[in-house]
C-alpha cells in the first residue's frame, strides 16, 4: 500500500489530473445521470479548496504588506487595475465579434413562458461599502473575499507599523504577530500540497457528475453558442494573452507551463475563488514575486473576468439574434462598456453571471429570459470561461512583475549612480 502510494505521489499534478478529467467523461457519457452517485467526490474537492482560501488570502496578504512597502503596493495597484479593465473590454469586443461572425441565435426561438428570476444589481455604492465588513468573522464565515483583502491589508499596515515602532515592546509585539503569520503561510500551503493529492479524485466526481446529467441532445442544440463561447476564450488565450506576455518580455511558452496546473483546475472546477490556491501556487512556480501573486491575485479572482467578459459578448449577440434585434455600432459600443463595467462591479456578489448579463441586456434592450435559454449548457461554457478569468489573473500578475523587476533594476542603478 505504501508503495501504491509513492508511485501516486510521484507522477506529476497534470497527469493525475488528466486522468481523472477523462475518466470522469468516460464514467459520464456511459452511465448517464447515474454518474451523479460520484458527484460527493467532487463537492469535497470544492468544500476542501473553499476551506483553505480564506487563510491563504489573510495569512499571505498580511506577509506580503510586510514584505513590501506602501509605495510598492500602491504602484502594483496602479498597474493591475488598468490591465483589468483594458483586457476586459477586449474580451467583451471578441465575444461581440465571434458571435456576429458565428450566428449563434439563428434558428433558435425564445422559450415559451419563460421566467427568470434575477438578483437585483447592487449600486457601485454598496460595492464599496462591502468590501468593509460590519463583521469581520462574518466576511470569513460568507467567503467575501474582497471584504477579507481589505482586512489583511490594514491588519498588515497595523503589524508593519509595530515593527517599525521606536517602543522595543511595540517592536517586539510587531516581529512576533509576523512570525506567527509566516507559520500560518506555512501551515496553509502544507494543507493545500495535501488537497491537491485528493484532487484527481475530485475532478473524477466532478466531470462525470456534469457530463452525465448534461448529455449531448442539450450541447447539440446550442452548438453554435458553445462554439463562439469557446472560440472567443480561445482568442483571448493564445493570441491576446500572448501579445501581453510578449509585449513585457514574459516567455509564453514557459508562462503556460509553469501556471497549466491552475489552468486545468480551473478548466475542472467553474470556480475561480475554488482555484485561487492554487494559482498563487502556480504563479509562484512560475516565477512571479510573492509581493504581486499574493496581493493581485486574491482581487483578480473577485474582479477581473476576462471570460464572463466574453460571455456577455455573446450572450448578447445571441438574444439579439434570437428577437431578431439590430445591433448598431453605437449599441455595440455601449454594450463594450456596459459589459466591462458589468463584468468588474458585479464580480464576487452571489448571482454574478446572471447579474452581469442582467445588466447587459438591459443596456442592449434584449430580453433577459433568454438566459434562460443557456441554461443547459452552463456547466459546459463556464468551463472555459472560468479558464479564462483565472488565466487573465495569472497575466496581469506575471506582467505587472516584469515592470515591478525593471522598476527595481532601474532603482538600483540610480542608486550607484549616485553613490
């Protein structure tokens, strides 16, 4: 048994992965919706990664701010927050063009009294007032995450400026609090290598779970959607993803090895906060400092949405189509803004797919229930999508690094310059 076990230890994440993924489809397309049985595999897969995100993100942000300066985190911030509006809006302007391309409403007709029933979109004002939490153990026990950043953040001011106190008991008080956070890191990623030796097994429960009760009658008849849904995520991977990547010098082919591991779960688990361990995980192996990694990807995974992007990019299209509506240029885009703004202020709020789309159809003038009309093949789209939000993070972090890096080296030399 031992040595079943090392011989499993051994292979390689994205092997055991792999495997699991196609078992998975395997075990699904034979016995059905009877699949379903294995589906408690997977919920603990996702229980078990939703378990460790809140630690990770408060223990490695708190480290992090104590391991950089204001100035620094202040000019990252600078950085990524523009980076997640530009790719935004390109993912948004894809998915319009990939659907008007690809026709995917042309034949399909609106359901018969259909009913959907949407969250109301929270105003940009109590966006912001959430992020500070009334109940900080509150924010934990809901996984509010940006609420949780914003915690981390000022707890790791307050402990970075005991450390710099002139009392030597502030001092002292300060080095300890930040020992103790560097245990917890430690202690955190040691879980999670051991959650990650359960995940091919997760990953079987949750593939064949969703291939079984989806089957192929619902996919054939919304081919066209599915297709335009995947060949935009493809597009924003392989072509605009690379050109950042190669704009700033980042080596693609070796960016996409190093982080494939985030990319498959993500691929697996239509979760980008279940994933989130794993890519801080993955962007470390791939090189990118722990200051970057653990302070934007954490916001990422609650702000940026490349692939939702392109959802509403052809979602729309695809109502449009379905009602028989125009789309104008000036519609167009109205609908590039509206999906961006949509897909960044609605992210991490519960219901935010259908929010977002919500909004964008409104926008548009198109009829919300057709989202209704996707239902079916949710599990299938949200794949890719989730795929791509996680590797738009991934990007950001690993582009904001390379300047971070030239900013340091440029630094340095002004310094012996001057000396």
């Amino acid at each position: 048994m031992l040595r079943l076990w090392k011989w499993y230890y051994e292979k390689s994440f994205i092997l055991k992965i792999t495997v699991g993924f196609l078992l998975g489809i395997i075990i699904g397309l034979i016995f059905g919706p009877a699949a379903g049985v294995l589906s408690p595999l997977g919920d603990l897969f996702l229980r078990l990664l939703k378990m460790i995100v809140v630690p990770l993100i408060l223990f490695t942000l708190i480290v992090s701010v104590n391991h950089s300066n204001p100035k620094e985190l202040g000019r990252i911030g600078g950085k990524i927050f523009p980076y997640y509006l530009l790719s935004t809006a390109v993912a948004v302007f894809i998915g319009i063009a990939i659907a008007k391309l690809i026709n995917p409403g042309k034949g399909l007709k609106m359901p018969e009294n259909a009913t959907l029933d949407v969250p109301e979109a929270p105003s940009m004002i109590d966006v912001l007032l959430q992020i500070v939490p009334s109940n900080i153990f509150e924010s934990m026990a809901n996984g509010d995450i940006l609420s949780i950043v914003f915690v981390a953040l000022i707890t790791g001011f307050a402990i970075s400026f005991m450390r710099n106190s002139a009392e030597s008991q502030m001092k002292d008080w300060g080095n300890m609090l930040l020992k103790f956070t560097e245990a917890g890191s430690e202690v955190t990623f040691r879980i999670l290598n051991g959650i990650l030796q359960y995940a091919p097994i997760g990953v079987l429960g949750i593939t064949a779970n969703s291939i079984g009760n989806q089957g192929m009658e619902t996919l054939s008849s919304l081919a066209k959607y599915v297709g335009a849904s995947y060949l935009g995520v493809a597009i924003q991977m392989f072509i605009i993803f690379p050109i950042l990547l190669l704009l700033f010098r980042v080596p693609v082919l070796k960016f996409f090895i190093k982080t494939r591991e985030a990319i498959m779960t993500a691929f697996v688990t239509c979760s980008s906060l279940g994933t989130l361990p794993i890519t801080i995980k993955s962007a470390l192996n791939a090189g990118i400092s722990h200051r970057v990694a653990n302070f934007t990807l954490p916001i990422g995974a609650t702000v940026n949405m490349n692939g939702s992007a392109i959802h509403f990019g052809v979602g729309v299209v695809l109502a449009a189509e379905i009602v028989g509506y125009d789309l104008t240029m000036g519609a167009i885009v109205a609908i590039i803004l509206t999906g961006t703004l949509a897909s960044v202020g609605t992210a991490g709020v519960p219901g935010a797919g259908l929010i977002g789309m919500s909004i964008v159809f409104t926008q548009a003038g198109l009829p919300i229930e057709i989202v209704g009309l996707t239902a079916g093949v949710n599990v299938i789209t949200d794949m890719v999508f989730t795929m791509c939000n996680v590797t738009g993070d991934l990007v950001g972090a690993a582009v904001v690094d390379k300047t971070e890096n030239k900013s340091e080296n440029a630094d340095a030399a002004t310094f012996q310059d001057v000396s």
